[in-house]
RNA sequence: GCGAGGGUCGCCAAGCCAGGUUAACGGCGCAGGGCUUAGGACCCUGUCUCAAGGAGUUCAUGGGUUCGAAUCCCAUCUCUCGCACCA
C-alpha cells in the first residue's frame, strides 16, 4: 500500500493547485491553521481530513475547489520551549526527543524558537502530503513573513482609525525580574491561580485609614470589629496622597498598581490591636482584634469581620470569647439562605466541630458557605437599601457605590502566592496602564455581528445559540503583547499584535499569497492592499505595477468570500467570533463569511489527547502502522465532524478490512458478464445511496455519507448476489455499479479510488472525475417493494426454522386474499388509525366478511406502523404477491432447504391460511 | 458558579427538532453454522428475557402530557467544552 501511496501522490503533485477559473464556479473552504510548536497527532488528523474530504466532494461535483494551508507562529510558546531545551528541561527534552523524535542534532538548533515552529511546519507539510490532503501548497505561509506582517499593519490600520484599538489599563500576571507580563506557559508554579478583585474598605482610624481588603463588600453592613495580626509589623505610609495602615506586602504590590506608595513609619499589630476605627457608613466605633489568621501576604493585610457569615471571623472571635474577651460582639446576620440558620457562619463551624482558627479545614468550609450564599442568599433588613436584594447583585451594587462615592479602590491579588515564573521568582499582579483594546464591547459592532451571523450558515446549527452569547459576552481584548513572535503595532511600535488578533482576516491574504512574494515587501503599504482588498485606489498610481496589482484582485474578487471555515470548537468563543468582528469591520457585505463548521474534540482511548501528558498517537506513526486511506476512513467513520471522536488502534485494523474489502469487490467485478433479473434491483438502490450520500455530504454528514456509500452498498451487494441465478458470481450491471462506488468512495479513501479508477480502465484522475448522480429512470420501486416482500418473508421462515422442533421438508406460503388488500388500502389512507373500523364496516363487501374483516382492520392499523410510510403507499397499490413468490420460489428453496409451495389463502383448506395479511403471508412449515 | 452541548440494548453510534417507520439503522466485538487440508478472508444466522413468525420489559433517574413517548413538558443526577490576553 505504501508503494501505491507513494505512486499516487506524485500524480497529485500540483494537481490540487488552484487558479481562478473562467468557466467553473469556487468553493473556497479553509481551517484554522495550526501553531507547529510539535508533531501531528491523531486528534490533528481529523480536523484536516474533514475539510478535505469536504474539499474532494466539492471539486467532482465540478466546483473550482480552493484549499489553502498556512502556519500560525505568531505568539509566545515557542519562546519558553526553546529556553527549556537551551536550559536542558528534562521533561521538554524527553518531550521533544523522545515522543516527538526530533533528532539529536536538530534539538541542539531548537534553541532558536524559529527553528523550531520551521521544522515543525515542515513536518506538517509532509504529514499532511502523506495523508492526501488536497491543498494548495503554494499559497503556504507563515505569519511572521514581511509580506504578511504588511497584511496585518493595513489590517490594524483600519480597525485603529475606526477607533476600534484603544488604550487601556489591564492587570496581568507580571514577573519584576523578567520585568514581563508572564503566560501559563511561563510559570513554573501556579498556573491554575487566577486573580481575584479586591475592595478595599476604608475605616477612618486617627489620621489614619485602615483599607479592609474584601472579596464581599456587601457584608459591610455586618461588620463587627476589624482583625489584625499581632505579629505582623504594619506600615503607615501615604498612599495617593492618603494616610493609610496597610502590611509592607500590600505596600509593595499596590505600586505594581498604579499607585503610589511613601512609607512614614511602622506601626506593630500589638500596638493597634484593641483600639477602634469607625465605621465607613454608620461612623460607630469598630473595635480592632488579633487574629492569627491574618496573613500580611493577601490583600491589605487587615480584613473586616463578619463573624454571622464568614467561618473564619467567627472562629476568630469565638477563640476569644472562651478566653472571657469581647463577649459583647454579637453576630449580625445579613444574608438569608436557605438550608442555613440565620448565622450560617456557626452552623458550618460547629457542625464540622472546627477546635480552632488554623484547622486546615476552614479555607474549604470558606468556600462552601461563601458560594453557597453567593448563588442562592438574599440580604435581609439590616442592609438599609439593599435588602432584599440578591448577594449577587448586592455585591455589585455596593463595590460601584464604594469605588464611585467612598474613594475605595479595586485591589487584584493572585488567588495563591506561589505563582512562580520560569526565572524562579515570584510573579505579582501588575497594571499595565497602555495596554491596547480591541473593543469588542462596542454596542454598534456587536449589533453588526448579530445581524450578520443570521446570515452565516452554520454546522451543527446548534451552535449559533453559542455564537449569538459570546457576541453578547466579549468585552475589550487585550490584543497587544510585549514580548513573542509577530507583527509590530505600526503606531506603538514596542507592542506586538497579539496571536489571536493577528489572525482574523488571513482566509483573504490566501487568495493572493502565492503571488503577494514576488513584490518586494516594503511596496506592501496600506495602500497597496487597498486596492487588493478595497478596491480603493487607482492601481497606476502605487508603488506596485498595476498589472500585478489587477491580477491579485481579480484572484482575490474571484474566491472570496470564502464558503466555509472549519474549526474545533475550542475556539468558537474566542477566534472564530473575533474573525466575523474584524471582517464586519474590514470587507464589505458582500465579502462576509459565509459559512463555518464547527468540530467536537478527539479523545485517544477514551482519555482526553494532550501531548503535555504524553496521551498523543502520532498521525505520521498512525499513516505508516495502518495506511492513509485507513486512518481517513477511521476518522470519518467513527463520528460526525462536531462530535468528539475515540482513536482506538484495535478499531482500525477493522477498518483496513473493510478497505480491502471495497478492493477486492471492485476488481472481481471487473470481468463480470451477462445479466440477471435481479440486476434491475440492484441499479435502482444505487441511485438511493447515490442520492443520500450527496445529500449528506452537501450537509457535512460525512460519517453519514460513508455509511450510505460503504455499507449500504455492501449490504445491497451481499443481497444481489444472494438473489443471482445458481452458477453465476455477477453480472455486467456491476461495472456500473463499481463506477460509482470508486468514486463515491474517492473523497474518503482517494488513495485506494484512485489506485481502483485507474485498474478499472478509467482514464485520468479520479480526483477530477465526476461525482456520480442519481438517475431516477433507474429507480424502480415496484421491484424494490418486491424484493423487500422476499427479504421480510425469507427471514421469517428461517427464524420458524429455528424454533421449530421437528425435521421440517415443506413450506407453503398461503397469499393474503384480494379483500384484505382492500382493508389495508382504506387503513393507510385513513387520516386517524382509530376510526378505520367504521370505515371498512361501510364497505358493504367487507362488511359481509363480519368480525373477519373488524380483525383484519384491527391488525392492519398494527402492520402498517411498523412499515416504512413510503412502503405503505406502495403496498397499499397493490402487489402481486403470487407471481412474485412463484418466481422466486427456487431462490426461496435453496435458501430454507425446502419445498415452497405457493397458495392463496382463500383457496387453502390450512386455518392458517387466515393469518395472511398483506406483504405478510401466512408460513406453515411441514 | 455562569454559558453551550451530551447521557440509547458489550463498545462506537443512528433516531429526538416535525410523537405511531422502533426491541430501536449501521459498524465493531462476540457466538453458532456454511465454505475449507488448516488459518485468514468471505457468506448466512444470532447477540435484553421468554417464544411458530409472537409476547414481556427497555433508550441516565423520577414524575407528567397523550389512544400511543427514546422522541414533548417538569425536576434530579452525571459527563464534555468554553469562561479571556492564551494557542
């Protein structure tokens, strides 16, 4: 097979490049493209060969089939790989040396980040030729090229001058050492931290204010005392021009904040502790206890208690109470929720009977109670405007009122402090203060979206509800970068575009890439895409020749816009809605998208594919252990596009089976001659899978379709050689049939159609040939109908054979008698099954028969619910059951092995005899 | 927690939107038989339980609507994906 493959693709080389045609119509379908930062796995494989499959159908329905590929290297990964392997990274190095195979002496070179992602995309290329993917190589490139760097400046310059970038502040993840934002692939540790939004809540204690940092502001109308730890050394320092008490932790990441920090002095926990502050609402004194709990290192370092609903500020002051302190602090409930007392707080302590403040079960009690009332409690009357009001919303409302009027500020601290970056030291929150925006949040812009995504086809429709919510759902996007690989801002140039931002509109740069490089690319001004893209401009007048220039629009006017995207569903909420924004923003109405397919996940035995965790199967080790044509078919067959699908290697050997199968039937058939009466039935079922499995792959039922044309063609085989004539093994009505099977076969195992087109005498390529079209003057239901009455009534005296005892040597068929036919017609033309009593009663004939005929009726309405509709009609019209089994009565012996003999029922003495329906008769074996 | 989509007879997986084609397509696996020196391949049959072609219990669980529900409604359990600066 692999000799074939070899020989094969050599044919195709270039045959899948493709040019504006004059007279055939495009389909232009493409996929995201893929980040090479290692090797093709399995899961990989099936999100190209969709397309490709989908690709191959289009182009023998006679369609001008585009199907480019490109590589996304823009982005920050492959910088933190190619230090780790600089660095020796034991786990990178096994990773890329052992699973990947990346050989010694080209690991050595993969300190450089661009080796890396140009030999992955290489192997790419080649992985992606052995697996027949028809693409257009010469349109292929990476993102960091000049030219393409050009595409994405006069992108941006457009989406910047519709005021669409702008300028913001954004916290992230920050490394003072490296002195640069820090990924989830920088860190060492902590990667599943997230940064949590403090409120800081200012009490006025002397000059001073003591900021309370709170994730529930709401519960300040419970508040009965603040903590603060005796064995911490505070700082008085001046904060924006405030004096405020805060830990010298809180000091030093309030400066990575935007704010600014003066320290004046030092102030001990001890010295505090037992003073008062006041209120920041009601201005009562609030007393100032020790806590143990406190922890310098989050937030402000000084927290408020609410012991009715926070375990910790209750066990806090509970420790204290049995010591004889404080016994006048009561809890003040404020949030009822259900399955609580009113101090919930209480009951989750003393239920879990929790003997102190440092148990290490509180931080998880903590959460339990905390999301409990955070989904489900509402505030009471001691919350002045607020009762009533859910914990939700109450929270809301009260951090606006605190920020706007109360001059608190949003402190974000890191969920855990021990987030590491890759440079060993630990990473903070930090502000960035000119960061850009895409602003996705502009109502006009998302209102565009939603219009145009009513006219986005959709594949499975069910995700449009998705589409609709993430449009609702996107904010501003930060789409800027300091450090990776990419395209500068043009106007901000110490910035990079971001990898998702950079990647919104290439399906167009596609259409011209092939040709884009012979230009220089320093000509490539926003101008010169202009006119590419827009249409603007005058093409004399740039710095471009102008025939070049009219070529690359009419290339790109010829495919775009492009009919389908397909993608896997992971970024459904992310790129494949951001790329609908930035064409809305760029292309005109006619430009827009029209189509996406969106695909379920891959799964490698049961277990989710991740090459971290090494659960990967290599596509290329999968093409050489099972063949091309037997890896595509396995993903095609196993599961629709959009649903996940399970790589097994035990189920694939059985789909190498029936490749062979396909094989070995097609080249039997080849010398197959004369003619059977049976033939008739078999070209007719053709033209039904013919027509299903067009119909499901105009729809992307792919899976669907390869039933249709493998099996289902299978099974009518099976049956049409059962029904031929002793002595024969086929007729010439399989040469038709072979014909089109290669070819409804060809887009999921071209490798083999193509192999099979050309030993069945066909000339040139399959690829290229026309798809197979259903002819209706061949359909001919009457001998289906037929063929089905033999099928159901073989069945059913091979299974009487199998329960009957006795020896049997005879059969006869007794045929239901002319009157019953006439029952069965009134049954299937009645509207409701129900009245069909009457309604034969009305019949003077019938009504003659007496209870025979009410019975009939009654088994009638049975029957005909368990035949296909189509069927009913068919039968309902009559069918000359008696001449139908006595010419098949031969085939009807050979198969049971005994005598048939064929009878009307009416005329048989059997009382058997009477059971006959309609395409049912009556069996006794003897 | 929020948003989206699922849970079907050993496994994969149709059907569900438009209730009666449904004991529930198809494939895989398994079992029996045929063909064969043998194995493979191929063909036939079976594969929830009983059974002269029929009957009984089934489609995550519990309710409901209906002459009739895997399909519609409600509740519960459970799995997958996304939840943002990241490819």
């Amino acid at each position: 097979m692999s000799e074939v493959e070899q020989e094969i693709r050599s044919a195709w080389t270039l045959a899948f490049a493709s040019n504006p045609s004059d007279d055939k119509e495009k389909f232009y379908i493409n996929v995201a493209f893929p980040y090479p930062s290692g090797a093709m796995h399995v899961g990989h494989g099936r999100t190209y060969i969709v397309p490709d499959v989908v690709a191959r159908f289009w182009r023998m329905q006679g369609k001008q089939v585009l199907f480019p590929m490109a590589f996304h290297v823009t982005g920050a990964p492959v910088l933190g790989i190619a230090k780790r392997i600089a660095k020796m990274d034991e786990m990178t190095m096994k990773l890329y040396g052992g699973l990947y195979r990346v050989p010694q002496e080209t690991l050595a070179s993969f300190t450089d980040p661009i080796v890396i992602v140009n030999y992955f995309a290489d192997e790419y290329e080649r992985v992606m030729k052995q697996l027949g993917l028809s693409i257009d190589w010469r349109r292929r490139f990476t993102t960091i090229i000049p030219h393409y760097s050009k595409f994405i400046e006069w992108q941006y310059s457009h989406i910047y001058s519709q005021g669409k970038v702008q300028k913001g502040e954004y916290p992230v993840r920050y490394c003072p050492v490296c002195d640069q934002p820090v990924g989830d692939h920088d860190l060492l540790e902590g990667d599943s931290a997230e940064v949590m939004h403090f409120v800081f809540v200012k009490y006025p204690f002397g000059g001073y204010f003591i900021p309370a940092a709170t994730l529930r502001p709401e519960t300040i109308f419970g508040v009965t005392n603040l903590w603060a730890n005796p064995e911490v050394i505070y700082l008085e320092a001046e904060v924006d021009g405030e004096k405020w008490i805060i830990s010298r932790e809180a000091a030093d990441k309030l400066r990575m904040q935007k704010h600014t920090v003066a320290e004046i002095g030092t102030i001990s926990g001890t010295e505090f502790v037992g003073k008062a502050a006041q209120h920041p609402i009601t201005g009562v004194d609030v007393p100032i206890l020790p806590a143990s709990f406190v922890d310098a290192d989050v937030g402000s370092g000084l927290v408020m208690s609410v012991p009715a609903h926070a375990p910790f500020d209750y066990i806090a002051l509970r420790d204290l109470q049995q010591q004889g302190k404080y016994t006048d602090i009561v809890p003040i409930p404020l949030v009822i929720v259900p399955n609580f007392s009113t101090i919930p707080a209480q009951d989750i302590v003393e239920k879990n009977r929790i003997p102190h403040q440092d148990d290490p079960r509180m931080d998880e009690l903590t959460q339990e109670l905390y999301t409990a009332e955070f989904s489900k409690g509402k505030l009471n009357d001691n919350c002045g405007v607020h009762a009533g009001k859910s914990v939700r919303q109450a929270r809301e409302d009260v951090t606006k009122e605190f920020v706007e009027t109360r001059g608190s500020i949003i402190f974000h601290d890191m969920s855990e402090k021990r987030v590491v970056c890759r440079c060993g030291s630990r990473a903070y929150v930090r502000i960035l203060d000119d960061q850009w925006f895409l602003n996705y949040a502009d109502p006009e812009w998302k209102m565009q979206i939603h219009e145009q995504l009513q006219r986005v086809e959709l594949f499975p429709p069910e995700v449009r509800v998705e589409f609709e919510r993430t449009v609702d759902w996107l904010r501003e996007w930060p789409c800027t970068r300091r450090v990776g690989l990419g395209t500068h801002v043009p106007w901000d140039p110490k910035w990079l575009f971001e990898p998702l931002s950079d990647s919104t509109v290439y399906m167009s740069y596609y259409t011209i890439a092939h040709k884009i490089t012979t230009i220089a690319a320093e000509k490539l001004t926003p101008a010169v895409f202009d006119y590419i893209f827009l249409g603007i401009g005058d093409a004399n007048a740039l710095p471009v020749d102008a025939t070049t220039l009219k070529e690359l629009r009419s290339e790109f006017l010829y495919w775009y816009p492009y009919d389908f995207r397909f993608s896997a569903k992971d970024l459904l909420s992310n790129h494949l809605t951001f790329q609908l924004f930035h064409h809305k923003a760029i292309f005109p109405d006619g430009l827009q998208p029209k189509g996406m397919v969106v695909f379920g996940m891959a799964l490698l035995n049961g277990m989710k594919m991740s090459s971290s965790k090494g659960n990967v199967f290599l596509l290329e080790d999968a093409v050489n252990e099972f063949g091309a044509d037997t890896v595509r078919m396995f993903l095609v067959g196993s599961a629709e596009p959009w649903q996940d699908f399970d790589w097994r290697n035990e189920l694939v050997l059985s789909v190498r089976k029936q490749i062979e199968r396909v094989w070995q039937m097609v080249l039997d058939a080849a010398d197959a001659i004369g003619a059977a009466p049976i033939d008739a039935w078999l070209i007719s079922r053709l033209q039904h899978r013919i027509e299903a499995a067009t119909k499901a792959l105009r729809t992307f039922q792919i899976r669907q379709a390869l039933q249709e044309s493998y099996n289902g063609i299978v099974s009518d085989l099976a049956w049409y050689r059962r029904r031929l004539p002793e002595g024969l093994n086929g007729t010439a009505a399989l040469h038709a049939v072979t014909s089109a099977w290669i070819r409804l076969m060809a887009p999921i195992i071209p490798y083999t159609a193509e192999k099979l087109w050309s030993e069945t005498g066909h000339e040139g390529l399959v690829s290229f040939a026309s798809w197979p079209a259903a002819d209706p003057a061949l359909v001919s239901e009457a001998v289906e109908v037929s063929e089905e009455l033999l099928r159901r009534t073989l069945e059913d005296i091979l299974s009487i054979l199998k329960l009957v005892q006795f020896g049997a040597k005879k059969c006869t068929l007794f045929v239901a008698p002319e009157w019953k036919y006439k029952v069965f017609g009134i049954t299937a033309a009645a509207e409701d099954k129900r009245s069909v009593v009457p309604m034969v009663m009305a019949d003077a004939a019938l009504r003659a028969k007496g209870k025979e005929a009410t019975d009939a009726a009654v088994q009638m309405v049975r029957l005909i619910h368990s035949l296909p509709p189509e069927q009913v009609v068919l039968i309902a019209a009559g069918v000359d059951e008696l001449s139908i089994f006595s010419a098949a009565k031969e085939f009807l012996e050979k198969e049971s092995g005994l005598t048939v003999e064929i009878a009307a029922a009416d005329a048989g003495a059997h009382p058997k005899g009477r059971m006959a329906l309609p395409f049912k008769p009556a069996i006794v074996v003897e």
